[in-house]
C-alpha cells in the first residue's frame, strides 16, 4: 500500500493545558503526533459534507439553511470535487443567507454601520490554510481566504484584505441585511437599558448585566447568531474545513476571534476535520479545533470528541464544534438550556 506522509509529521508538541480530562494544547504550540495514513484506507470512505449554522442558531427555525449547505457541499464532493471545494461551497450557501451571520448577513459592529468579516478554509490533506480577517465590502469572505491559500501568505487582514479581495476581482459588496439591523438595534436598546425600563444615572453605575435574572439569559436576549462552518470528505477520503463569521454580536472596529487563527476555528488533516462557533476569544485559548481533531487521530470518535470539548470549556462561554473523521461525524453546542449538545445549534449532515 502507498503511505501518503503530511506535513503534520514535521510538526513537534507544545504547551499543554488540561481542562476536565481534555488536553488542550496553548496559543502557538503545535502538539499534533506524526500521523500517516493509506490511499486504501482512504477510498473506502464514503463522501460526506456538515454545515454548522453558529451557536446561537436555531434549530426548529433555520436548520432547512444548513440542510441546503450541507447538501450543496455533498453535491460537490459527490460530483468529484475535492474536500476543499465542497466546504467552501457549503460556506459560500451560509454567507449568501442573511440568517447566518456570515457574508450578507453579518452582524453590525458597534457604530451601527461598520461590517468586519473573518474567515478561512484549510485542506486536510495539503495542510494548506487561507485566512482573511477584518476584511469589509466582499460578499464571499471564504473564497477570498481560500485565495490567499495560492500566495505565500497564509493570512491577511484589514484594508489589506480587502483590497487583496478586489485585486483578486472580487466586487464591491456592503453586506448590509434586515437581519443585522433588527440584531444591531436589539443590543442597542438592551446596553441603553431601554428594556429594563430605566437609563438613570443610578442605572448607569449599576452592573446591571451580573445581576441579570430574568428567565432568558443575558445571551441570549442580545442574540448570539455566530460563526457559520462547513467540512466535507470527498470521493477520496480526504478532508477540508471552511469558517466565516461577522463576529460577536458587541464587537468593536478590528476586533478578530478564532474564525481565522491557525488551530482555533477550524482544523483538517488527514484523519478529519473540525469547524468551530461561539466565543472567538476563548476558543482562541484553547485551539478548540485542533484539540478536537488530535481526539479523532488519536481514534475516539468525532461525536465523542465534540462532547468532550464542549464539557471540558468554561461553561460560561459557547462553544459550538462539527466534526468529521474516518469513525463518522459527530456535533454540537452549549448554548441553550439542552444538555443535549446536538439539539442546541442548527447542523446537518449530508451523506
Ligand atoms: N466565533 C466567532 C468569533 O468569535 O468571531
């Protein structure tokens, strides 16, 4: 049998932290053991796509959105395109939905009209990673990012982006919707206190989001449409991942989370592939992506890893993981009352 080595064998451990049994490895530090693996292992997998909607979702009401993604990515892998391009034609089906915060319908940053996008795309089987971030006015974040891929970058952000976005022909797209106003003024009118009734000076010095009691948490009453993610298995059996977001429902000018960080949002490799949601910044800390799919290459099963990376993260901060690996697929999220992590967040599986 032909053994296909990756780049992954050149990579060497680093800091570890250890949360609940879940050995997450640091910022920066690469823990990912050599790996190879076989052309006829490969093949005898069937192709198979997952879309994740962003923690935040909802599953009764926007899973017919993730169904179309997922089933857009399959078309493609089933119609021989690789890994890569059918995670990025799921991606694309999400930004092109102004549900999802991504693309079209991406959040509003503070100043009421300001629209910042992360996103990136990785190829299991190259190790070849794309991302953009900060980036403004392009319809499609995760085509540009699957674009830097082909330069001897891997990242680029801010105007730099952009104007790469349009060096690259991308048009000029402000991704304005009806969805990210109505969210923009939603948290408008709760940071204004307007819900509670009050804006006196009293309330101004009050920290009045500590002593939220009411029965709908604080996060969810401001909303929390997050991240949208896709990865795919082509004919193959290799794999990819692709991410984009608007960013966190209060976010200020620049502010980038773990959409575009190496390891953090989304991770492939030859054994699976992980795309992530919910709190950029913590997932960041914790390179949930690929503590999620150094799980699966050690052989636990993708629905066993989500569930141990969702118990072992701070519960205060959501998280949200699709996965797919040689064992199956497997997915999830914190965010809502369910412990059951897989009715949390609207997902889907395509095979
Ligand atoms: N997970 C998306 C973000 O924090 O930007």
């Amino acid at each position: 049998m032909k053994t296909i080595s990756t780049r992954w064998a050149a990579l060497s451990g680093g800091m570890m932290v250890v949360l609940a049994g879940l050995t997450l490895p640091t910022m920066g530090a690469s823990a990912t053991p050599a790996v190879t693996t076989t052309l006829a292992a490969k093949v005898a997998l069937p192709p198979v796509a997952l879309a994740h909607g962003g923690s935040g979702s909802k599953r009764k009401l926007q899973k017919d959105g993730t169904d179309a993604a997922a089933a857009k990515a399959l078309a493609v892998v089933k119609a021989g395109g690789t890994a890569l391009e059918g995670a990025l034609a799921g991606t694309v089906v999400l930004e092109d939905d102004p549900r999802f915060n991504a693309g079209t319908g991406s959040n509003i940053r503070m100043d009421g009209k300001t629209i910042q996008m992360d996103a990136a795309c990785m190829d299991g089987t190259t190790g070849a990673f794309g991302a953009v971030a900060a980036i403004e006015r392009v319809k499609n974040p995760v085509l540009v990012a699957r674009q830097v891929m082909d330069t001897p970058h891997i990242f680029i952000v801010g105007d730099g982006a952009t104007r790469f976005a349009r060096a690259m022909g991308h048009a000029d797209f402000y991704p304005e919707s009806p969805q990210a106003h109505a969210r923009y003024e939603k948290v408008k009118r709760i940071l204004n206190g307007k819900e509670m009734g009050d804006a006196s000076e009293a309330w101004k010095r009050f920290n009045w989001q500590k002593a939220w009691n009411f029965t709908t948490g604080l996060k969810e009453a401001l909303g929390s449409p997050d991240t949208v993610g896709c990865v795919a298995r082509d004919k193959q059996g290799n794999y990819a991942a692709g991410i984009s977001t608007g960013g966190t429902t209060i976010t200020l000018y620049g502010r980038v989370g773990d959409v575009p960080i190496y390891g953090a949002g989304i991770f492939a490799g030859p054994k699976g592939s992980v795309a992530c949601t919910g709190e950029g910044e913590v997932i960041v800390k914790h390179l949930v992506a690929k503590s999620v799919y150094d799980l699966m290459a050690g052989g636990m099963a993708p629905q066993t890893a989500v569930n141990r990376a969702i118990k072992a993260f701070p519960v205060e901060f959501d998280l949200g993981i699709i996965a797919i690996s040689d064992k199956g697929e497997g997915g999830g999220c914190n965010y809502g009352e369910s412990k059951v992590y897989t009715e949390n967040m609207a997902w889907s599986i395509a095979r």
